[in-house]
C-alpha cells in the first residue's frame, strides 16, 4: 500500500513534465510574436481615424483582443502547472525522508547524552503533558520518538547509519506515475494500466496529429485555403478588366464558409437596392439582371453585397448578425485579395510572365476596399479625367465638394497636392465651404500620402548589352517620401476595422502585351529587415562580381544608408526574350492608398546573339558592332484590347516602333550595326 501511495504521488510530476514540455516553448513562441506586433509605427491623427477606435488601447478593446481560443487555453494549462507546482511542493513535504538527526535538530556522529539533553528538550515543547496541542502531540508521537527510539537503540543507530533506514537494507521498488484509483482495482489493474497507456500515449497524440493535419492541410503558408488558389488560378484570366475582378475575388473558399441565415434575407435585399448601381447590372435588363444575380450561390451574393456595403460606405445599416459577417469580409480581404495578385502575375506564357491587366484590377479593388471608395468613383467624368476615387478617400470630401473645386480649374488629385497651404486652405474654405477643423484634418492626410520615386537598371552581369537568353539582373530603388517625414507609417483609413499596413508591389510589365515578366512585393514598415536583405544582396553581387572587400563594403555601407533614408531595394533575375526593342513599364503600386502610385518607363534593348560566346563592344553613341551575323528584319507584335483603369495609356502615346537596320558586305564578310538605348525612366 505504502509502495502505491508512492507511485501515485509520482502521478502530479508526470503530469507536469508531459504538459510542460510542449507549453513552454509554445509560450515563448506566443510572446515573441506579441512583442513583433507591437505598434511602432504611427497612424493618422485626423477626427475620422480617431473616432473610429481601431487605434485606440481601451480596457475592452485589450480584453477583447486578448480573449481568443489560444489565449484562454494558454492561460488555463499555465493555471494547471502552477496549481501542479504547488500541489507538488507541499507533496514533497509531506513525502520528507525519515531522518532522526534532522528531527532533533542533531549533526550525525552526536553523542547519546547530547541526543538525550535533545531529547529532554523537545519533550518539554511537545510532549503531551506539557503541551495540549493535538498536532504537538501527533508530531511528538511520531517524529521525536520514533527519532529518539532509532538513535539510542545500538541496532537501528547501525542500520541507519549504515543503510539510511532504522530496519536496515531496503529493497529496491520501482514504480509507475499513475493515479490510485488505477492501482487499487483488483484483478483488473492490468487491462486499466493497458487502456490508460494506448489511450495516453497513442490514441491522443493521434487524434491531435489528425485534427491538426484535416486543419492544416487545408491551408497554405499564408493562411489561405487551398481550395480558394485553386479557384483563383482557373477563375483567373488574360483580359479580366478591373470591373470584373470582384466576381473571381468574391469565389473565395473562406467567404463560402460564412453561414447564411434566412433572417439576413431582408437586411441583404435592403442592402442590394442601396447599392444596386454598384452592381455593374444592365439597366435595360433590370428585372432579368436582378434574377440572374440572385440565382448564385447565397454565399457569394452576401459576400459581394457585404463588400458593396464597404465601397459604399453603408455598413451603419447593417443588422448586428450581419455586422459579424461584415467583420469577417474585410478581415479576410488583404490576404485573400495578395494571394489573387500572385495567381494574376504567376507565370502562365511560355515566355514566364504574367498577365497585367487582372494584377492591376486587384490593386484598384484593395485600394477602393481599404479606402472605401466605390469602384464607379474610378472612372474618368467629366469633373476630372482621372476619376474622383483620390479625392474621396481625404476626410469630408464629397461628390458636392470635389465639384466645387473644378470649377476653380482643380480637377487632378495632384493639382490639389501641388497647392501652397494658404491656397489649398482658401479654396477649400471658401469655394467647398469647409470648416478651418475640416481643412485642419485634411491637411494631416495629405501629409500622410507617400510620394514614389524609382531608379531602375536592367543589364546582364559582367557583360556590354543584352543578348537573347542572357541572364538579365534587374535592380530598382523605390524611395518614399512624405511631407511629414516619416517613412513607415499606416495609412489613413476609417472605414475600413482592421490595422492594415501599406503594400507595395514592384511590377516590370509590358502594356501592350499584357505581360508581366518580373513582380515583387516591397514594404517600408520593417526597416532591420530591409538592411539585412539589402547588405546581403549587395554583398552578393559585389562577390559574384569580383570586387574588394574595400569596394564591397563600401557598396553595403551606402546600402544601409538609402535603406535609412527610405528606400528599398528591389532585385530579381530574368531570362532575356527575342532579339527586339521593348517598352517597358515599371509599376509601383501601393495596395492602400489612392493616386500614390508611380509608373517609369524602361526601354531595353535585346540583340541577337552571337556565335561563339562572342559579344559586341558598346561604343560612346551605344552603337554594338557585331561580325558573322545576318539581318533580320521580322518584328512581331502582339495587340490587345484596351481596359479601363487609372493605368491605361491614351492611345496617342501608344505607337509602334519601327527599326531601321542595313547590312553592308565587305570582303565576304557582313557587318551589322544595331543601337542599343540605355535605360530611362520619365515620370508619369
């Protein structure tokens, strides 16, 4: 019996290690993703992101925030180690060695008269007579005597100095760290020791590994479910125009999961006739148009209604179940909206590029949604070529008020920008009828817009030109600026619940053939990341180059320093195409803001390449002679419909380009010359 209450006094200790070998580092991983998303950055300061609450630290608002699955579940497994802790502690007290030296306050190897006078005094402090305590009398009963009895009897004195116990030599017992209850069964022991070892050691670990792994499997490192890339990649298309990118959007798995009630049906009609121009409906068809819409899954009719309510600023009519539904929308809408970017410029020709035409649409759709700004607002009107979308997205700008400044010959987003603070602070004071707070938050935004700029090369390492098939390095700086100087910051947004960083995505496409060969996304918010990747790119390139360590460190140095000033570095590889002469477009797109981003014209030029390995030589004028070559005088052109978008070039700036080329035979040999151009960039 002594031996099982033993063994299940073990049980608290296994249990313990079994639970803390797993919440410890799940813990340290919880608290070092905490203190990374600390705020460290600033948001806007004007009325409408303050009254909206998202960036402010109330006692509910932290609660709420804390008060996940995960971080309940946490607490509760910490509350049960500590109170295993303690429960073991005060075992381990109760559990003491028998020891009559430490009990009568002796150092072994004493004398008996020191053990007796230990004794007598004691006894005098516990012992029955002298103290009516009945805990004094249990302790005396059996500690000080049992302790006195072994050390003045010559045989249990022997045995515990020799063996550590009064009886003598102990035998060796082994035990197994389980409860009482599953000791004390008799003649079933076995088949419960038996059930408790499958169902601890194998049944659970199994049934985690298999919920774990259902769960999982259905996503991918980007939390983002499988089911939906595969939706977005056969959904997605060439031609997709911006206005159509909302039906592939909408398709999401995770929006399908949504539950739809049938007391949303009222509030979603009440929605749908509020913003049924949204809607993209043929006015001619309406009743037909209307039926047709209807008739789709109820998911993603409620998921593209509940975006509407977003765009067009109507979710203050919502029913509070909706509200939930809401939330959820927009809180999906930033990854699933990246990921369906990444499927638009995923390489699909045979060449490896991507489509443009649909990557820019998902940027308009994240701007609009983020700003929330209806799509319509994007297109040009004749209050403004470019749309009224940048001027909504300022705080107490209207329709009414962005008329009332073009008739003071303000029609551009930039016009307004470019103005002095005195002439801005006139106009919207006097002309839109603002008030000075108005015109005061205002000018908070304005500071807050970035502006881009752009320095781009394209060239192939350690070699004069570009020939076909080369390995081509592209190398850009994106700089941002803002009038207030700050560089990682977010981005003015009231309407829209979340904290949402800015994103910028680096696209060097081909407008007239809708292809995109090279895209990356850039963010100004982590600069440390920013100079590691920066110093080790560089570092890279300069190595791989040839270069000093002296030349090397001063590239990183002066690296480090852009980094710090705001820039980022932008650098990926690319097979050269066809012989030919190329118009390019760099893009610099920004998923948040409005009328921010930058585009850069880049003109590479791709020879043919030459036999042997040899090269060209590049002469002061660019020109590249090359020997054993015959002209070719076929250029092919590929030509797409134009799409609506902030992007799209007007057609007088669309013209072919002719290349004029002439052979000359000298001595049986034929000489070619072609002019290679050097990279510009002309700002939009």
């Amino acid at each position: 019996m002594a031996a099982s209450e033993e063994n299940s006094a073990l049980f608290p200790i296994f249990i313990l290690t079994i639970m803390a070998i797993p919440l410890v580092p799940y813990t340290m991983v919880k608290l070092s993703r905490a203190v990374s998303k600390k705020q460290r950055s600033i948001h806007c300061q004007c009325l409408e992101c303050d009254r909206s609450g998202k960036y402010k630290r109330s006692l509910y608002k932290k609660i709420s925030n804390f008060s996940t699955w995960s971080n309940l579940t946490l607490v509760l497994l910490w509350v049960v180690v500590i109170f295993l802790i303690y429960y073991t502690k005060n075992m381990s007290r109760e559990t003491q060695v028998f020891d009559p030296f430490s009990i009568l306050g002796l150092e072994p190897g004493v004398s008996d008269s020191e053990i007796k006078k230990a004794y007598r005094k004691l006894s005098i402090q516990y012992h029955p007579d002298k103290n009516p305590d009945p805990e004094a009398n249990k302790y005396f009963v059996e500690s000080i005597s049992k302790a006195y009895q072994a050390l003045t009897d010559p045989v249990s004195r022997e045995n515990f100095e020799k063996y550590g116990h009064p009886d003598g030599r102990q035998g060796f017992q082994m035990g197994i760290a389980l409860p009482q209850f599953l000791l004390d069964i008799d003649g079933a022991s076995g088949g419960i020791l038996l059930l408790w070892i499958v169902g601890v050691c194998i049944l659970l670990p199994l049934v985690v590994a298999v919920i774990y792994l259902s769960r999982s499997s259905k996503y991918t490192g980007n939390y983002v479910m499988h089911q939906t890339l595969s939706a977005y990649y056969y959904l997605m298309k060439p031609s997709l125009a911006p206005s159509k990118v909302m039906e592939v959007f909408t398709k999401a798995a995770e929006y399908m999961e949504i539950p739809v009630r049938r007391t949303d049906d009222e509030p979603l009609q009440k929605l749908f006739m509020s913003v049924r121009s949204e809607l993209n409906l043929d006015l001619k068809n309406m009743k037909q148009e209307q039926a047709k819409f209807w008739k789709q899954h109820p998911a993603i009719v409620k998921t593209e209604l509940l975006i509407q309510a977003q765009l067009t600023r109507e979710s203050a009519v919502l029913s509070p179940a909706l509200q939930g539904d809401f939330r959820r929308v927009l809180e999906l809408a930033p990854r699933l909206l990246e990921e369906l970017l990444k499927m638009a410029v995923l390489p699909r020709t045979a060449q490896g590029h991507g489509w443009l035409r649909p990557a820019v649409g998902v940027v308009e759709l994240s701007q609009c949604i983020v700003q929330a700004v209806p799509l319509s607002a994007r297109k040009p009107s004749g209050v403004s070529s470019e749309g009224i979308s940048p001027f909504l997205q300022l705080p107490h700008f209207s329709d009414a008020v962005v008329k009332k400044i073009a008739r003071k010959k303000v029609k551009s987003f930039q016009e307004l920008q470019e103005m002095g603070l005195e002439d801005r602070s006139e106009l919207l004071t006097q002309v839109a009828g603002l008030s000075a707070t108005d015109v005061e938050d205002i000018e908070k935004v304005l500071e807050m817009m970035p502006s881009l700029t752009m320095d781009i090369t394209c060239e192939t390492e350690g070699e004069e030109g570009i020939q076909e098939g080369d390995i081509v390095t592209l190398q850009a700086w994106v700089t941002l600026k803002r009038p207030n100087g700050l560089i990682g910051a977010l981005p003015h947004a009231p309407y829209f619940p979340f904290h949402k960083e800015e994103n910028y995505w680096v696209l060097l496409a081909d407008s007239v053939s809708n292809n995109v060969w090279f895209s990356q996304k850039v963010s100004f918010m982590d600069e440390g990341g920013a100079i590691t990747a920066a110093s080790k790119t560089i570092s890279e390139t300069m190595e791989g180059s040839g270069a000093g360590v002296k030349e090397t460190n001063d590239a990183v140095r002066e690296a480090i320093e852009k980094v710090k000033g705001g820039s980022r570095l932008v650098m990926g590889k690319l097979q050269a195409p066809s012989e030919g002469t190329y118009n390019l477009t760099c893009f610099c797109l920004c998923d948040t803001w409005i009328g921010c981003d930058k585009k850069t014209s880049l003109k590479v030029k791709v020879l043919k390449r030459t036999r042997a390995g040899t090269r060209g030589l590049v002469s002061d004028e660019g020109a590249i002679a090359e020997e054993g070559m015959e002209e070719e005088d076929e250029i092919e052109e590929e030509e797409y419909d134009d799409y609506e978008s902030e992007y799209s070039e007007d057609e007088d700036d669309k013209k072919d380009v002719d290349e004029k080329r002439g052979s000359k035979k000298a001595n049986g040999t034929v000489k070619k010359e072609s002019s290679s151009e050097e990279s510009g960039s002309e700002e939009e």
